[in-house]
C-alpha cells in the first residue's frame, strides 16, 4: 500500500488530503471518502486504508481547511469542553454548503487525473453523517464520472431543495445506497420508507436499508455508538456496491 498526506489546490485555498492505493495493478478507480462532522482522525484514515486494501484510489480530503481546522477529535470529557467542542463542530457544518464541497471534489478529481495511479473515469462516493448528502449530490455534479455513491447515516436527504439528494439522484446513470440508522433525529425512522419510495417511484437505481436497533455513527469504532455487526455490514454492503460499478 501507498499512502500520502498532502495539500491539494482548491479555488479557496488548500485542502489538505490524505490519499492511500494499492502499490501495483493499477490503475485504480477513485474513491472519494467524504467525512463525517468530527473531522479528520486516524480513524478516518483506518477506513481509508480498508477500502484501498481491496483495489480503490482513496481520497480522503479535510472539508474543514477554509476555516484553519484539521482535527476535532477526540472531543474532551469535562462538560462545558465539551459543550464548546460540539458548538464548535456544529459551526465548522454550517460553514460548508454542496457548492462547496463540489468544488472541492472537482480539485480531488482533476489531482487523480495527472497520477498514473489513479482511473479518475471511474468514481465512487461514499459520505457519513453530514457528508451523506454530499456523496451523493456529487454523482448529480460529475455525472460523467461518477458511477456509485453511498450515504451512511447521512442527514437532510430529503429536503424541498432542488439539490436535495432525493432529488438529484434521480435521472443518473449511477448506483446508489443508503444506509439509515434505525436511531438518527438527524434522519429519523419514519422518513426511510418515503425515501425509498420516492427513489423507486424515479426509477433509480437505489438501496435504502434500516440497520435495526443502530444508532448515529454507528460505524465508527470510537464512537460510542459503535455496532460492530452494522458497521460491518455496511463494508459489505458499499464493497458491493462500487465492485459492481467500479469495475473495468
């Protein structure tokens, strides 16, 4: 395995990225692994390394550089840090918006089409908590590349806006799949059945599953929230997804 940190130019800056690929058999489909509101963590680049373990390009690139912050986690333990670490994670989300998590995608995209080791034709997404809606809301962005994406416990997917994700997933030529936590007041219970119904009713080429009893991040091993069985489901479930679309 090969792997790298480094800044990559963006039209706002510089996000700095972390990227990890198999050291031969290239070149690879590219993954970009979006984050979850906790920000970049050597957890985060643990599953990094999973999905490019099994023949994937993985980007994974710091939403939070415009703002100066890299590393949230993990969070103190004494209530009022506390308190100010999760203001300050809830105010990082804010400041991000789709238009600007596409741009830093493009800036992703255009890094791995100038390496030998990267097959940018051929793209998945994968996105946790607020970045569920992100990964799928880049397959409507870059149709031409774009050929699978995944919500994990994502947020706000569906919503009255026209960059909805419910609604920019229909009408692609990709693949996609939810993951829902049965447990999530950020996409509760009740709105899985309306998504998979509007997704079906579009003809779109979904999977929208219920993990029982799971609860928010359940897929981390540091959260508290951590359901080993789930979360290994849910590896199987986007493994299959993108051998099904990434492959040659």
């Amino acid at each position: 395995m090969i792997e790298r940190q480094l800044d990559i130019a963006t039209p706002d800056g510089a996000t700095t990225t972390f990227i990890v690929h198999p050291d031969r058999d290239g070149p690879h489909p590219v993954v970009l692994f979006l984050m979850d509101a906790p920000a970049i963590r050597e957890e985060l680049r643990d599953m990094a390394r999973r999905l490019a373990s099994v023949g994937y390009y993985v980007m994974l690139p710091n939403l939070y550089y415009r703002a100066g912050v890299m590393e949230l986690w993990p969070f103190p333990t004494e209530p009022a840090a506390l308190e100010a670490a999760r203001e300050k994670m809830f105010e990082l989300m804010g400041s991000l918006s789709p238009a600007l998590v596409m741009s830093d995608c493009a800036a992703m995209l255009a890094f791995a089409g100038g390496d030998e080791a990267a097959d940018a034709t051929r793209v998945g997404t994968v996105g946790y908590c607020m970045s569920g809606p992100y990964a799928i809301q880049a397959a409507g962005a870059f149709p031409d590349r774009v050929r699978a994406a995944a919500s994990i416990h994502g947020v706000s997917l569906m919503t009255e806006a026209a960059d909805s994700p419910h609604r920019v997933a229909r009408d692609r030529d990709a693949s996609f799949y939810f993951g829902c936590a049965q447990i999530d007041r950020w996409f509760p219970e009740e709105m899985i059945p309306r998504l998979a119904a509007d997704l079906a009713a579009h003809g779109v080429d979904a999977e929208v599953e219920t993990y029982p009893g799971a609860e928010h991040g359940f897929v981390f091993p540091q959260r508290p929230a951590y359901d080993r069985a789930s979360a290994e489901r849910h590896w199987e479930r986007v493994l299959a997804l993108f051998r099904r679309r990434l492959s040659a």
